[in-house]
C-alpha cells in the first residue's frame, strides 16, 4: 500500500505531523509512505526513517500529474487549495481522509472573546483524521532526527557547547511581529537567568536585538543570524530550559524533548497548537479583553499597545527557569 501525507507549510506544521507518519509506518503492513510539503520544511524531516519519499511542492509547482494513479490513499492535513488540487490529481481511485481545521472556530473565540474550541490538540485532530485507516495514537511525542553534522558544526560557534555548559536557549523569532518576544524584554529576562543564556533567530531578530536599548548582560551571546535551522535544533538539544514564543522553535524544542516555557502573545495556547508531549509551562498575560486577537499573529497590536506580551508574570518566569536549571 502506497500513501501520500500532505503538509505544504509551515516548519512547525510539518513538524507537528511526524507523530501520524511514524504511526502509518509502524501499524501498517508494508506500507510506502511518501510526504509532500514545501522545500523550506524538508530540512525537518530530511532524515525521518518513516518517511520513504518526500516530494518538494513550491509556490510554482505544476506538475500534478506526478500524483495520478500512485495512491492508495491520500492523508490531506492541510485541506487548503493547493492541497485539494493534488487530490484530484491523484484520480478517483484514491481514497481520501482530511483533517478537519479549526478556523471557524478560532474566528468566533477572536471575535466575541467565548472559547469555543474543542481542547484538542492539533496532534490529535491529526490523528483522528487517520483513525478511518486503523491507525491509533501511539501517545508518544513529535520526531526530529539530527544528523551529526550539525552537531559537529555547532563545536564551533561557542565555547559553553564545546565544553557543554548548562545552557537555557531564548528563541527571539517568529513569523509575526505581535508573537515575537519584545527584545528589551528579552535581555532583562537574561539577566537574572543563572546560566549562560544563548540566543538564537534569524539575522533580522539580531538587528533588533542590537537596535534596542537594553544592555546585554555578560551571560548572553547571541547567535541570531549565525546558525542554520538544524544547527539551531542541535544547540536546543542540549539546553536545560527554552523560552520560546509561539514559533517553530517551540515545536523543535517539544520533538527533542527539552522544557520548554512557552511566551504566549496574540495567539493562544486554546488554539491547540501547544509544545507537544513535553515538560512545559504556558504563560499567557492574564484579564485581557482583547487577547486572542489574531488567528497566526499579525505584524503590529491592532489597539497599540501590545499588553499581551508586556504583562507577563516574569518574575514567575524566571523563578521557574532557575529552578529547571538547578535539578
């Protein structure tokens, strides 16, 4: 039996379907399992040994008619547009499951403030949709596997991994301004961290970074702008603690099991989309009116004055990261 998983996008997406690709694999017999999804998310799964083929689907992709007459059975866990045209390309002898996406409902909780979620996790949705194929949750969490050239590049970069010091991580990016952590808040968390404190994103969140008017604390380095992707997921493997906002960050830290405190903004944790199946603390600024007030996050506060992020209990914060550090 032949089966096609789609997941186009996003990195954190991708990862969060690795539980049903490995329960495809392990409970059924014989089974050729192929992923299509995006060439910037193929990195996360490159050396996943569930997965037989990954077939790359860009933005200019045209050639459906790779799809026609190969499946058995196509497991659709996006169900957007593109999605839905690979099925139809794949011709009415293939059986189909979709999962069922949430959005409605994520637009009324938006909207009027009333949770109307169903509390699953997305991870569970997604097994669902599978359930039809006899397949069960294996109740065990995401899959990320290195490989150790990103483990051996990383030597490099900083003597706390050379001589593998303790170690907390602070993911200072996101897709969406309004779920980044504010850089200023950032450096003052570091500072009352008791350990060495490595950042890591891209090079425009060291430009923010930089740009803001907070000192660096001595325990700091930051790394934003100097790793790739895999190379950042081999420095959180051996972190004692992450903070991390509502990022692919925190669903890497989550797939190599690390604590993870994760700093919630205009999203939230009721959406389903938490660290899965790992030591974790959600915190979310309390008796705001106005929060969720975004679906993925957007690139500014609507009301100005992005409280979301700034009313955090961060004295909580750092006692409970300071206690991880010390066990």
């Amino acid at each position: 039996m032949r089966i096609l998983v789609i997941r186009l996008s996003s990195l954190g997406d991708v990862l969060l379907t690795t539980p049903v690709l490995r329960c495809l694999k392990k409970q059924l017999p014989h089974v050729e399992l192929h992923l299509a999804t995006r060439p910037q998310c193929a990195q996360l799964i490159a050396n996943n040994p569930y997965i037989d083929k990954i077939i790359e689907v860009d933005k200019d992709f045209s050639d459906y008619g790779i799809f026609k007459g190969r499946y058995d059975w196509i497991v659709d866990l996006h169900n957007n547009r593109r999605s839905k045209r690979i099925r139809k390309s794949a011709g009415e002898k293939t059986k189909s499951v979709i999962y069922r996406k949430e959005n409605l409902h994520k637009f009324i909780y938006i909207w009027t403030k009333i949770n109307v979620m169903s509390g699953m996790h997305v991870v569970d949705r997604y097994m669902h949709a599978v359930s039809t194929l006899g397949v069960k949750a294996d109740n065990e969490g995401l899959d990320l596997f290195l490989d150790n050239v990103d483990r051996t590049n990383i030597k490099g970069l900083c003597d706390t991994i050379a001589k593998e010091e303790q170690y907390v991580v602070f993911a200072c990016g996101a897709q969406h301004s309004t779920k980044r952590i504010p850089p200023e808040k950032l450096l003052q968390l570091a500072e009352m961290i008791d350990s060495k404190v490595l950042l890591l994103g891209d090079k425009n969140d060291r430009n923010r970074i930089d740009q803001c008017s907070a000192v660096k604390p001595d325990n700091v380095l930051n790394l934003c702008g100097e790793t790739t992707l895999m190379q950042s997921a081999a420095i959180v493997e051996k972190a004692s603690a992450v903070v991390t906002p509502d990022s692919v960050m925190m669903h890497i830290s989550a797939a190599l099991r690390r604590p993870v405190f994760a700093i919630w903004g205009a999203t939230a944790p009721s959406f389903g989309f938490t660290a899965f199946r790992t030591d974790r603390r959600d915190f979310v600024a309390e008796r705001l009116w106005c929060h969720p007030c975004s679906r993925m996050g957007s690139e500014r506060c609507p009301l100005g004055h992005f409280k979301c992020m700034e009313n955090h209990d961060w004295a909580m914060l750092v006692k409970m990261i300071n206690s991880k550090i010390k066990k």
